[in-house]
C-alpha cells in the first residue's frame, strides 16, 4: 500500500469530531485565549476556572468572574483558588457522610446478629427445658433426678454466660452506634458551615433561601436578600497579606452575625462576598439594618497578627431586594446581585435597593 493510500485509509477510518467534541475544542480554545487576555498563570485551576465560565452552564460561576473582571481587570491566584474550591471542587462532605453512614449500617447489623444469636440461644434453653419436663416424670431414682437436674444447671449456667457475652456485645454496638451518630451530626453540621468565618456556607445559603421562598410565596410572607461585597479587597490583601485579609472576613461575618435575628442568616456567599437572608423583614427595616451593619463596620478596625498596628477603613456595599410574587431563587440572586453591581459602581460603601 502506497503512502497516499494509506494516508486516505486513515482518513476513512478516522472517527469524525462530533458536535459534541467541537464544542469542548471550542471552549479549550477561548478558555486559553482569556488565560492569555488576563495573563493568568496557566496552570489547571486556572484553565478549570475559565472553562467553566466560557461553557457558561453556572451563571452564578460567571457573574462571579464577570464582577471580579470588571472591578480588578482579571483574576488573582487567590481569586481562581476561591473560585475553584466554591464552585469546582468535588464535595467531600458527601463522601465522609457515606463512609460513617455504612460504618453505622455496619454496626446495626452487627448488633442484629447479636440479637438473632440471643433469640437462638433461648430455643435451645427452651428446648432444654422441654426436654426435662418430658423426662421429669419416668425419673423414679434418685440418681436420675440428679442427672436431670445437673443437666438443667450446666445448660442454666451456659445460657448466663452467652447472654452476658451477648449483651457485653450489644452494648458496644449500641457505644459504636451512638459515637457514630455524633460524628454524623459532626460532618453535617461542618458541611453547612464555612470553615474560615463559622458562618453558613454556599450550600447551607442555597438549601435556606429555597425554604424561606417557598414559604413566602405559601404564606405571603416578607423576605428579603442582600449581597455584599467587601471593596477593595484585592488591596487589603495585597498591602496586608491574605492572613490578613483572612481576619477582615471574620471582622466583617461577625459583624453582621451580631446585628442579624436569630430567624435570619449570613453566608459566605464565596471569596469577599457574603448573603444574608432576611425573613419577616420589610424592605425599609432591612435597609436600615443593612446600613448600620455598613457603618459598624467601616468603624471597625482588624488588628495586624503580630503587630500592633491594625487595618482601619475597610468599607463594604450591599446590593438588597425583596420578594415579589412569582420571583424564583433565581431572580432574586440577580437582582440583589443587580444592585450591589449599583452600589460597587456608584462610589462603594453603600446599600442599594429599589427605591434607595
């Protein structure tokens, strides 16, 4: 076979790039060509990142990207490495969860076979018995009597001891059990909160606005959400350092925790940003508050670990919306998200919403 002919062969027999194919080949390009444009470093978070937000299958992934461009003029490694441990990261949460679920799954069934072996061990006692009873009365001497009841004390004595082998065994599971169950909760609990500021995290925010819209929309009852976003923050971390920075997000998560009602919830939204939901609460009192919260913590100061110098003047936006009937959790993060854009681009530290 000559090389034309070989060459044409392969043509032939090569599968052709489906549709599917060309538009991943397509995203890998834009995707490098905007690692390119915002000279991020090119390493495989980075590409994750911009990946995704060309595929554009998570719009909140690209308002994210798309707020972090327009303010910064690209993405910081600290910026990918949030992005990419918020929206990109395999849960491991899950995956602890199922490990302690089989453990528990596990130990019932061991403590099922414990018990199954104790409803065994009880018809051969019956039996036993069973069978004195029918000797009992052809027992005329006294050396059979002594037999029976010899008999009757050796399988009395073995069944004591199973039994408390067998409740010794029990006992443990039920130990195993419940240290199990506590570890569950644990994970559960550590799952729903972010491990940085000790507030709810993403997915605790996501499961908690569903409710609360829901109930809204059942009842008729006022909701209200805020975004905020830390301004500047690029700076801070870049004069102060990310330990630094680190401190001023629980600064600021505090803050707002301490000013919130226990109905209410704050949420590291991800890297700068936070949520907070607000049920019950008209559009005028969550303004109010929200603007307290601002001030609160403009005047606060975050100490400098190590120094006795402190960061001062940090100032945040916050961009608010109400419920209407019909919103979707959706609609409501893009509107929120619609005024804090407002907010960020109308000079910073400030709180806007429909109306203000």
């Amino acid at each position: 076979m000559d090389t034309a002919t070989a060459s044409k062969t392969e043509q032939v027999s090569r599968p052709p790039v489906g549709p599917d194919l060309k538009h991943v080949f397509r995203n890998a390009a834009k995707a490098f060509d905007l690692i390119q444009k915002y000279r991020t470093p090119p390493d495989p978070k980075a590409y994750a990142v911009w990946y995704a937000y060309v595929d554009g299958t998570d719009s909140l992934l690209v308002g994210r990207v798309d707020r972090l461009v327009a303010s910064n003029g690209g993405l910081s490694p600290f910026d990918i490495d949030a992005i990419h441990a918020e929206f990109l990261v395999e849960d491991t949460g899950m995956t602890a969860r199922q490990s302690i679920g089989i453990a528990i799954e596990k130990e019932i069934e061991s403590a099922m076979q414990i018990l199954q072996q104790g409803v065994q061990n009880s018809d051969e006692f019956d039996a036993s018995l069973s069978k004195v009873s029918e000797k009992l009365p052809h027992s005329v001497s006294a050396e059979d009597l002594t037999a029976l009841v010899s008999d009757l004390m050796e399988d009395n004595r073995r069944m004591a001891e199973t039994t408390r082998e067998l409740n010794k065994g029990l006992k443990e599971s039920q130990s195993q059990i419940a240290v199990l169950h506590q570890e569950l909760e644990e994970v559960q609990n550590q799952c729903m909160r972010d491990p940085l500021t000790s507030v709810a995290n993403r997915r605790a925010f996501d499961e908690r606005l569903e409710k609360e819209l829901k109930l809204a929309e059942k009842n008729e009852h006022k909701l209200c959400l805020a975004l905020a976003d830390i301004d500047h923050f690029k700076r801070v971390n870049d004069t102060y350092g990310h330990q630094t920075g680190d401190a001023v997000l629980q600064q600021f998560a505090s803050i707002v925790a301490q000013n919130i009602k226990g109905q209410d919830m704050v949420a590291r939204y991800g890297g700068e940003e936070f949520a907070v939901i607000l049920p019950q609460t008209d559009l005028f009192s969550a303004y109010n508050l929200l603007v307290k919260i601002k001030y609160n913590f403009k005047n606060s100061e975050t100490v400098i670990e190590g120094t006795d110098k402190s960061v001062k003047d940090v100032t945040a936006s916050f961009g608010l919306v109400r419920y209407e009937p019909g919103m979707s959790v959706r609609d409501l993060i893009e509107q929120a998200d619609k005024y804090l854009y407002e907010a960020k681009h109308s000079g910073r530290d400030r709180v806007k919403a429909k109306g203000f």
